[in-house]
C-alpha cells in the first residue's frame, strides 16, 4: 500500500469452533480438508467474532477502539497483528507492528524484567552493543529502579507490568502500535506520559489502534473511532461522532435492562 494507508481491512470475517473437543477435532479437520476455506455460516459448531468487517487506518493516526465486551475488539486486534488468520476477507498491513494485548503478553513471568526487555530487543533485531543502552531506556521510561528490574515479573503489580510493558513495546518505535485496554492501569501520572507517547509515535507517520471502554479516555486522544457491535462495524468515522453514538447505545440498552419486567397479576390487569 503506497496510498498513505497503514492498515485495511476488507470484509473480514473470523470464526472459531465451540463444543467438545472431539467436536472442535471433528470442525478442525473439516477445514482442513477444504484447505482452509471458511466454514458455513449455518454451521452449529461455528461461532463468528467477526463478520464482513471493512475499514482503513492512515498514517500518523491514532483510532479508537471501542465496544462491549465481547463484541470482537481483541479478536480484531490479534488478526492485524497477525496472531490469527482471517477466514473471511483480508487485512493489508504496511509496516512493522508491535502489539500490547495484555499486561502479560510481552512478558515472561519467571524472569526479571531487565532480561524481558533484552528478549524483546533481541526480538525485534537490536544489535548486541545497543542492547543496554535501549534497557536503559525502557527502564528510564517504565520508571523502574534496579531492584525492580532484576525481579521476577511475576512479583510486579499490575500498574509495574503495564509500564515495563508499554514501555518496552513503545521505545522500539513501531511503525504500528496495536494497544488493548492497556493504557487503563497505572497511575494518572504514567498515563499521560503514555498518551503524550502515543502523540510523539503518530507524529512521525506511525500508526496507533487504541482499545479501550473508556470513552473520555478515547475522546481525549483519538481523531477517528471504530465501533464494534457482535463482532460488525456499528460506526466509524470521526471519534467525537462514533464514541457518542456508542454511549447512547450503551445508556439505552442498560436502561432497557434495567426496567423491571411486569408481574403475571399486573400483566392481568393491564388487559
């Protein structure tokens, strides 16, 4: 893609097996049998995340992601990244992509957080005689002493994990940064570095997708949203005009949940 577009996707669909394992052993094979092709949509065995999704992201921007739980944002996420393979459609990436799925996915529990930052530099191709010197770096941005560093990641605390992580996904400066719900832990303090971060990545022509069910969070940062419903687009465009259509979507359908159903005497006498 030479048109300014770092990412797009065309009618992307994605679907997984539910049931026993024997019934998710007997569908796998299935596919496979048909070279991958995807499965029927009246397939009992078939669920759907994602269906006919289209969209594009341009260069230096940031889109939020926004939708209930549920509704395919992850899902979407691991497909540009990657991680899974669209049955539907296709999704067109140009550039090199970093992902931030969870508090752990970058991280190894069982080691220190210095020798997590050095698999991930090595990772991404840092060469040897730069690789401390970009620790630093992680560990100067993660606001982490050494004593933090040299400990097991699974002693740090969520906001501790969320800054190693981000920190050590943002130095390398990705072309693509893909970030789901990440940014929501830590302090108020670390989360406007991190905004101000994001700001720096896409003003130098990089790309940003911005999970999260924070809509003040999302309106404060991004230029353009996209709103999953089920696992379909329910809006995109603009974030100011998506994110208030997804709010009251959200409001109604909690007060809907919320009202009370009749009794079967009021019921009566209603009639």
């Amino acid at each position: 893609m030479s048109d300014g577009v770092s990412i797009r996707c065309e009618g992307v669909g994605v679907s997984f097996t539910r049931g026993s394992r024997r019934t998710m052993l007997r569908h796998s094979l299935r596919r496979a049998l048909r070279g991958g092709a995807a499965a029927a949509e009246g397939d009992p065995a078939t669920f759907w995340a994602l269906r006919d999704v289209s969209f594009e992201v341009g260069r230096g921007t940031i889109l939020g992601l926004c939708g209930a739980n549920g509704a395919g944002k992850t899902t979407l996420l691991r497909t540009i990244s990657g991680i899974y393979r669209p049955d539907r459609g296709r999704v067109q990436v140009h550039g090199t992509t970093s992902v931030l799925l969870s508090l752990g996915a970058l991280l190894a529990a069982n080691l220190s957080g210095r020798v997590n930052v050095r698999m991930a530099a090595a990772l991404h191709g840092i060469p040897s005689s730069r690789t401390e010197r970009h620790v630093a770096e992680v560990q100067d941005f993660a606001e982490l002493d050494d004593a933090a560093m040299d400990t097991p990641v699974r002693f740090y605390s969520a906001g501790m994990r969320a800054r190693l992580a981000f920190a050590s996904a943002s130095v390398l400066e990705p072309e693509i940064l893909l970030v789901d719900e990440l940014l929501g832990v830590g302090d108020a303090a670390f989360r406007k570095k991190s905004s101000d971060r994001l700001v720096e990545l896409t003003a130098s022509a990089h790309c940003v997708i911005l999970a999260s069910h924070s809509t003040p969070f999302l309106r404060g940062l991004c230029e353009s949203a996209l709103w999953l419903d089920a696992g379909r687009v329910a809006g995109c465009g603009p974030a100011v005009e998506v994110l208030d259509a997804y709010t009251a979507a959200a409001v109604s359908a909690a007060a809907g949940a919320a009202r009370p159903v009749p009794s079967a005497a009021e019921s009566s006498a209603s009639r």
